[in-house]
C-alpha cells in the first residue's frame, strides 16, 4: 500500500477523463460531469458505522503514516508503528473516541481513494469497495485513518464553503483534475455528513441534481438538489437508514453546503502538537504548530477574547458557520450515524502566532428555556433550545509540543471559563462549583524527555502550568483544597517510561505544586511554591515503575496509553496507599 505522498492527479486526470459522461444513472437530465463512480460497485457494502461495531480505529502505524516518525518515541517496529509519545498518544486516543459519532469522512474518502485506483481494494481482500467487509481490522484502521483527516491541516485549509451554485460550478469545472467530498450540516450546522460527489445532472429552470454515494444507504443512489437561481439546496437523508429521514437545507446565508478536497489529505499532515513545548526557547524557530486549536466533543455556545483585542461569539443557535476574526477558522466534525451522533464537534483553531492568550467561556444550548446564559454576555443570549445537538462533555486543547485534555464535564449544566496561554490551562467551573474531572496534560520538553501528568478529582478549579525545557508542570486547584489521583508517566530519548501514581494526591490551596518529574528517581518529590516560586514546603511518595522493554513496545504503558497490570509488580510500591502501575 502506497504511503501518504501527493502522486493522485496525474492518474485521476486520466480515469476521470476517460469516464466523463458514461453514466447510466437513471436521470431525466443532462450529465455536465460524471466520474463514473457507482455507488452499487465502488460504495461499501456495509453502511456507517460507530465505534461498538469495529475493534480499531487509529493506531501508531496509521499516526506515522499522517504526521512522519516525529509522532515516535522509540524506533519504529516491524510494522511501520512504534510507541507513541504522549502528546500523539493522547491527540490519537481522543480523535478515535469521537468516531463514535460514525466513520462517514473516512468511508465517503477512502470510496474515492480505491475507485481512483492509488489504494487498491486488493490489499483488503477484493476487487472493488463493495466487496470489501467491515470485519477485516485494516480496513477498520484505513477508514479510521482518512476520518482523521477531516481535522488536520492542510485539509481544513483547504474546505470550501461557498454558494450553492458556486459549489455546482465547481464540481463541473474541476472535477476532472480533483476529486471531492461533500459535506452537508443541518442550517445550524449541527448534524455534519460527509457523502461522495460523483455527477452533475442539469435538471432544467435552475435546477441541478448532484448525484452521491451516501454511506448510510450502500448502494443508493442518491442527489443533493442545488437551485441555482435561489441560491438553495436540499437534501433529504437520516443518520440512520432505520430511523425517519431528515432534510438536510441552506442558501447563501448558511455556507453549509462544504466540498473537500482529496489532494491536501495526500500531503503530509502537520504535526500541531508535535515539536517541544520551548516557548520562546531554543526551540521557537520550529514553524510547527505555532497556533492552538480548541475542540469541544459536542455543541457548545462560546464567547472568545483574546490578547489582541478580539472579542466573538460562536452560538449554534445563530449561525453554523460564523464569520470568525482573521485568524481563526471554525471546523465542524462530520460522523452523522444515529443516536450516538457526536457530529457537532465544535473545533476552534487559532492560526494566527500573535494570538498567545485566548479566554473562553460558554455552555452547551440547553434543551431547556432554562438554559444558562453565556458568562460575561451582557445581553444574556442563549442557544435555541431546538437544536441542542449533542452535550459536550470534554474539551481538547493542542499546542506546540503539549496536548491538555479536560474530561467529565457537563455543559449542559455548569458553564465553564477557560484561559488558554502558550504554558498554561487555567479552568473554572460556574461559582467554583466542584465537579468530577480528568485532566490530562502531554508535553514534549525541551530536555528530549517526554511526559503525561493525568490528574482526576473533585474540583471547581484548575490551574496547570508548563515548564516546557524541563517538562515539569506548576498546578494548583481549589483555594479550600482539592484531592486527585495522580498518575505521571515519563519517557526517556529510547522511549523507555517509568510511571508514578499516587491514589490521594492533596493540594491544600497554600501554593502550587511543583512536579519536576524530570528529577525524579524512585520517588515523587513534590515541591509547594508561592506564586513567586518560592518553596513552602515539599514531600515525597515512595512509588516507582520501571519499563524494562529497551525496544519501545508496550510494556508498561498499555496501546490507550492505560498501565499494563504485568508491569505493576516490576517495581512494587512501599506507599500503601498508591496502588499498582495501572
């Protein structure tokens, strides 16, 4: 199987046009493009899916594949995978948890990717994509694999939202040089679904049918209807074939007719979270992963500020797709399949570098008249009720060398206020209510070490900062005192980690903790420090794992980045409250 390189056109000019107006769809029209894609030969066999049906989506070999061997800690196995560091690890673990939602981006690319003939159906045991079945795991990864590049760039640089009739041109026009997916969103742009293009038909009075291979009605043949005169579009389909259709609709106002296309997701992907976190440091010249990116796993209603004097409101009530400052771009998740659907991912990316301090605040729109109002919004507005989407219940924040992930929350209920800056996370629940958190923190230091600090508590407070040279991290909780359980895993330039895990880890709200867990031998040495960081008192945890495993396999550290329970007895613990390496 070829790897990622951008080697598509040249054979797609060729099929394309050898296959332009060879349909035999049956439709009263006339054909101005028609690749010659049939949803019954070159569509799946199976409809989408969610993660309950499949026992993998990415792993290791498919991270090396997006993003080069830099994702790696460790030499790379047999296979083409190896241990991940913690940051791709982590970005890995919460990209596949949000496929739950269903696998539509990767099916309606990966149809495309075999009819053009650079992946051959071959290599997952048939002739064509209809041939083809779900339970072979490296079908499952491959699928996984170009879902994943809905969300990363150059891809998002590369997503069109346009006039309908602009996007019907389009088609006609390019079609013979790129291929694309379409993706379509509810008005509010909640619901996103990614189908396959593969005609135009000129249907007479403004009228134009694309025809599609929707992944959720394999073998159908189906048609977004474009008025070109109104500007409007309609598309009539359901998350799932067994539960009542939904019509999918917009016009000039909504931009919620989106095309994709295929040659960006063949380029390398950029590695946002790869680097090391030296901000400012020696290692500032890296052009990698200078912006942030914010993503919610559901629908949320945010107020943004900024340090450059940005102040906005993205609200699903108003407006799928708002008009963001320079800067800034909002991407929808696309995974529509049934009940489970989490397709109104909310992802924020910052692409301007002068924007080092973002603030967010904001909840989930409610299914209630009740619902809370955004915090600091004067004019108390709230999201429509009627389109409440799915609650969002973590949030993803990735950065140069460091990737934060907050989960446990539930915004349908507590509002939430975030300050986001290049070395620190600071959260704080309405009123400073507690709530039961996991917050876990990846960075990539300077020194050549890696680390994963995962803390899970009650708190309605959290501040963590980065010492990206070291890797030591600063954190602090509530001012009336906060316990977590602490689990630090520490990777050396091999891909050697020792792990250290404390069951009750207490913060008093006297100062910070200071973990330098860079230093740190058979013990936690843990420091608390005033704000100026001066020591006010420090204890230590007798409680060390070693992984043994020179070659970076998964000893010790399990594939979801959890403790091998084999590798908890390698060290033993004398702290009886700590518990085992898992």
């Amino acid at each position: 199987m070829k790897t990622l390189q951008r080697t598509l056109q040249p054979a797609l000019s060729l099929l394309i046009g050898a296959l332009v107006l060879t349909s035999a769809v049956a439709q009263e029209g006339d054909f101005l493009m028609d690749i010659g894609f049939r949803p019954t030969e070159h569509g799946f066999s199976f409809p989408n899916y969610g993660n309950d049906s499949v026992s993998a989506n990415l792993t290791s070999v498919e991270m090396v594949r997006l993003f080069g061997e830099k994702v790696c800690s460790g030499p790379l196995d047999s296979e083409g995978g190896c241990r991940l560091r913690p940051t791709a690890q982590l970005w890995m673990e919460e990209i596949s948890e949000a496929m739950d939602g269903g696998h539509c981006e990767g099916m309606a690319v990966l149809a495309l990717l075999f009819y053009g003939e650079y992946i051959s159906p071959a290599d997952f045991g048939g002739e064509l994509a209809s041939d083809l079945s779900l339970e072979d795991e490296l079908l499952q990864r491959e699928i996984a694999l170009w879902w994943a590049t809905q969300a990363t760039s150059p891809v998002t640089d590369n997503m069109i939202r346009d006039l309908p009739s602009k996007m019907v041109q389009m088609l006609i026009d390019s079609m013979e040089e790129e291929f694309y997916t379409v993706g379509i969103y509810l008005p509010d742009g909640s619901g996103g679904h990614a189908i396959t293009p593969y005609a135009v038909v000129d249907m007479g009075d403004g009228l134009y049918h694309i025809m599609v291979y929707d992944n959720n009605y394999p073998g159908e043949e189906r048609f977004i209807e474009v008025n070109v005169e109104e500007d409007t579009w309609v598309y009539t389909g359901s998350t799932n074939p067994e539960e009542a259709e939904e019509e999918y609709f917009g016009d000039a106002g909504t931009r919620t007719l989106e095309l994709t296309p295929m040659l960006p997701r063949l380029d390398r992907q950029r590695c946002e979270f790869c680097g090391t976190a030296t901000y400012g440091g020696s290692d500032d010249s890296n052009d990698e992963g200078e912006g942030m990116e914010i993503s919610f796993n559901g629908s949320i209603a945010l107020r943004i500020t900024d340090n450059k004097g940005n102040n906005f409101v993205i609200d699903p009530a108003k407006s799928g797709f708002p008009q963001l400052p320079k800067g800034y771009r909002l991407v929808r998740g696309k995974s529509q399949f049934g009940g489970n659907s989490m397709a109104d991912n909310t992802i924020i990316q910052i692409t301007d570098p002068a924007v080092t301090s973002i603030g967010v605040s904001g909840n989930h729109p409610m299914d209630s008249a009740n619902a809370p109002k955004l915090l600091a919004d004067e004019r108390g507005q709230t999201a429509n009720p009627a389109n409440a989407g799915k609650e969002a219940t973590s949030v993803k924040i990735t950065r140069r060398g460091a990737v934060t992930t907050i989960s446990g929350l539930r915004l349908g209920e507590k509002p939430i206020n975030f300050t986001i800056e290049r070395n620190k996370v600071s959260y704080e629940g309405v009123d400073s209510e507690e709530t039961e958190l996991r917050f876990r923190q990846a960075v990539s230091a300077g020194s050549g070490k890696d680390f994963l600090y995962d803390f899970s508590g009650a708190t309605g407070r959290f501040e963590l900062e980065l010492d990206g040279e070291t890797g030591g991290v600063r954190v602090a909780a509530d001012e009336d005192g906060s316990t977590f359980s602490l689990r630090v895993d520490r990777y050396d330039e091999d891909g050697n980690v020792v792990s250290y895990e404390r069951d009750e880890f207490e913060l008093d709200g006297s100062g910070f903790a200071r973990l330098d867990a860079a230093d740190w031998g058979d013990t936690l040495d843990i420091l608390i420090v005033d704000a100026d960081g001066n020591i006010i008192t420090s204890f230590s945890y007798d409680n060390a794992f070693d992984d043994d495993d020179v070659n970076g396999t998964d000893v010790g550290v399990g594939e979801d980045g959890s403790a091998d329970d084999d590798n908890a007895n390698d060290g033993g613990a004398d702290d009886g409250d700590s518990g085992g390496g898992g």
